[in-house]
C-alpha cells in the first residue's frame, strides 16, 4: 500500500507518506533514507494489557517524504536494523517509550541518538515540552490533536491517522534545526550527547535495575532494614515475573500493595490476608512466594541489610535539603534550565540520607558535576560545620 499524496484527501495532498508493510519495500525505504545526515523516528504501540508494549507503528523520515512502517506485517530487515543501529543521527521526542518499542521489535539499540524533548531541556525551564508544543515554539505550525487517543492496531488506518503519524516525525527535522543552532551557542551539545548517550545506555531493563527498583518509594525511611530488604526482594520478583508473564506490574501486583506487605512482614496466609488490598485470588496465586521472599528478609544476615534511611521530617534532615536544593536552585537559574534537570529531588536526598549516616557522597559526575558538585559538598560542609 502506498500513499502518495493524490491518494489523500485534500487537506493531506501537501505530504508525501508511504506506506510500507513488505520486507522488498523496507528494505527499499531504508536504501533512500541511508544516505541521509538526520532520520527522524516515532512510533505507535499499545501496552494497556501487557508489559512489553507492542508495536503498531514505526514512523521514518528525512526529509519530504514519511515512511510509515506495519511492524504487525513486516519484521525488522537487516537493512532496517543497520540503520537504526549505526548510519543517520536519529531524532526522536520523549525517547523512552519509543527505545522499548524499537528495541523490542528491530532487537538492536538506537544510536546515534538526539531526543528532542532533552535538547528542549537544556534550553528552557519546561523540561518535558510535548511535541504539539514543541512544533509550535520552534515553527509556529499547530499539529492536529485528533488521533491522540486512536486504535493503531486497526487496519486499514485512516487519511487522517497516516497524515497525524506522518506529522509527528516531519517536523523534528525543522525543530531539531533550530535546536541544535541554539544548544551551539550555548555551549551545550556536549551536554545534551551525554545525555542521549545515558538514555540509550538505560534502555532495556536488566536484573540489575529490577534489584533497583525499590528505590523509586519514597516512604522508604518508614521501614525498618528488614522491611526494606522484603520490599527490595518482593518487587525485584515482580518485576522479573511481569516480565517473563508479559503482565502489566499492577495486573500482577501493585508497588504499593508489596509496601504494605513489607511493612506487615506477614508469616502466614493468615497475616497476608490482613494486608489491605490483597485480593484472596492474589493470596491464592502468589501467597507462598510472597511469604517466602519475607522470611528471606527476615532471616537476612544483618550485615547484608541495607541501612535504615533517616527521616525526611527531622530538622537536621530539613536543613540539608534546603541548602542542598537553594545550590541546585540557584545554579538552574543562572543557566535558565528547571531545577529538576540539574539533579532531581530523589538525588538531593539521598545526599541528605548519605551525610547524615556519614557515607561516602555520590556527586554528580559529568556536566552536572561541573555545575554543581564543588558548591553541594560545600553546603553539606557548612552545614555541618554549625551544628
């Protein structure tokens, strides 16, 4: 199937979009678009049901003509994978998502890589500018917004949902133009290469960030250390088990239904069924690996348990985190960036955590650190220093 553009209704006869659901025509896609200094990338997927999102469409582009992709008809070419794998810098908004979709379905990592809406962060105090916004700001075109919300998977797709698609990868190039001007006359494509280079280096889950996730819970400081050792034990399971299941996390088990079981540190069926939210079909499924897991934690050498974190309402905690955060707070404003890109608030207190059990700092490292690691450890120092 191919759109050109007098097969479209009228409104849509200015765009060239091809439609490529055949391995001889991606492949014969991919030949045009090697050549090129910038591919712009974007896909459609549907994940309500599972964990792993799957792919219902890979939008390509560089230049006047936007190549929509049917990964539901085609697999990934060896040609296709070349070029998202090595050849043009690659553009993409928001790129997570879309780094799990492509990586999934092409099994290779996107590089080079420019996302647009980091680059966007290193310019402005929004740092999480949407695309239809981000148009706007750097071409003053206004996108449709009308196939948001569209079935993807459904075939065939409509004028309207091909010219949205097309639209979505057609004007990163334009944006991307002017970005990369501004970033230069700041001084900041350093910056923003190491900070693609970051997301495609976190892109894909492993056993190790599974064992990490634990962390995200900002009420870790309530427990005590045999409690956040079941915790980091309980969603280090779910989150392999998820995966092998191809579940959505909550459709197995919820994060915060794991804390409270954490919490309650049951020993029996019985004691998890005093857990609040804890479904009896979940209890019946999963009951005996949950108990297991806490009585692992329960009898965990002391010495492998982690340290219980300070609380975040005390006065000392307070006063770290306020001379920590007016550091972040002042730097971001000299450089017109929002704080959160300069160091988020779970980083600032786990500085705070680190100085008040009197551990070793993790400082920010790269640019970050340039900016900010002297004057943080400084803080702290102060701080310190008059109590």
């Amino acid at each position: 199937m191919s759109l050109a553009p007098e097969s479209l209704a009228p409104e849509n006869r200015d765009l060239d979009i091809r439609w490529i659901d055949t391995p001889k025509a991606l492949d014969e896609a991919c030949e045009a678009l090697a050549s090129a200094d910038t591919l712009a990338l974007d896909t459609e997927f549907f994940r309500e049901s599972t964990f792993f999102p799957v792919p219902a469409l890979v939008q390509l582009c560089a230049g006047e003509t936007a190549y929509l992709v049917d990964p539901q008809a085609v697999a990934a070419t060896p040609a296709l994978k070349a070029l998202l794998s090595e050849g043009p810098l690659k553009l993409l908004h928001a790129s997570s998502e879309d780094l799990e979709v492509l990586g999934g379905w092409a099994g290779v990592s996107i590089w080079p890589l420019v996302d647009t809406q980091v680059a966007q962060s290193l310019l402005s105090e929004d740092p999480a500018m949407g695309y239809q916004r981000l148009v706007e700001h750097w071409t003053g075109h206004i996108l449709p917004k009308d196939e948001t919300r569209s079935d993807w998977l459904e075939r065939p797709l409509s004028d309207s949902q091909c010219r949205y698609a097309a639209l979505d990868v057609i004007y990163l190039l334009e944006v991307w133009q002017a970005q990369r001007a501004a970033l230069e006359a700041l001084g900041r494509l350093d910056w923003l290469e190491a900070d693609c280079a970051a997301i495609v280096g976190q892109a894909g889950r492993s056993l190790d960030a599974d064992s990490q996730w634990y962390l995200r819970h900002r009420q870790l400081w309530r427990l005590e250390r045999p409690q956040i050792e079941a915790y980091r034990r309980l969603t280090t399971w779910r989150e392999g088990e998820a995966r092998a299941r191809n579940l959505p996390r909550g459709w197995l088990i919820s994060d915060k239904l794991l804390y409270a079981v954490a919490e309650r540190m049951p020993k029996d069926r019985h004691g998890l069924a005093q857990v609040e939210g804890l479904k009896p079909g979940v209890i019946k499924r999963e009951g005996d690996t949950l108990l297991a897991l806490v009585r692992e934690a329960r009898h965990c050498d002391e010495a492998e348990l982690a340290e219980a974190l300070p609380s975040p309402l005390t006065g000392p905690f307070k006063k770290r985190f306020k001379a920590l955060k007016q550091v972040v707070t002042g730097q971001a404003e000299r450089l017109g960036i929002a704080p959160e890109v300069l160091m988020r608030r779970r980083d600032l207190e786990s500085l705070v955590a680190a100085n008040l059990l009197d551990r070793p700092l993790v400082l920010p490292n790269g640019w970050r650190g340039q900016c900010l690691s002297d004057d943080l450890a400084a803080a702290l120092n102060q701080v310190n220093a008059h109590e």
